[in-house]
C-alpha cells in the first residue's frame, strides 16, 4: 500500500467520524430542547396592555368624535 492510500483512508475515516459525532450532537441537542419545552407546559402567560395587544375598543361608543386627534387639529379640511 502506498502512503496515498494509507491516508486517504485515515481521512476518510476521520470524516466518517466527524459526520457522526455531528449527527449525535444535533440529535442529543434537540432531545434536550424537547425535553426543556416539555417541563415548561403550563398556563399561558397573559399578553401585556400596550402594542401589540391593544384594548378593544367599543364600537358603540358615541362619547368621542369619529376621526382621530391629528385629524380634528387640522381644520379647514
């Protein structure tokens, strides 16, 4: 055998290697994150008041004008 050959496959063997010890890190770290997820089931945190989760408003309310603030500053439109 030439050395060619020889390490050919010593890298061959080194890149079997690291493609498994890969795929065994990815998968046990997955496992892990699933396992994390599972332990954290529970009741849903509430959404705070403010943007996004604005209040609703009523849509029967007459109490105030029917065009936003800025528009009303305007005049003459």
């Amino acid at each position: 055998m030439s050395a060619a050959v020889v390490i050919a496959i010593v890298l061959f063997v080194f890149f079997v290697l690291g493609v498994t010890v890969g795929i065994i890190v990815v998968a046990a770290l997955s496992a892990r994150r699933a396992h994390r997820a599972a332990r954290r089931i529970g009741p849903a945190a509430r959404p705070p008041g403010g943007w996004p989760y604005l209040p609703e408003t009523d849509p029967d309310d007459d109490d105030g004008p029917d065009e936003p603030a800025w528009r009303q500053a305007r005049g003459g439109d």
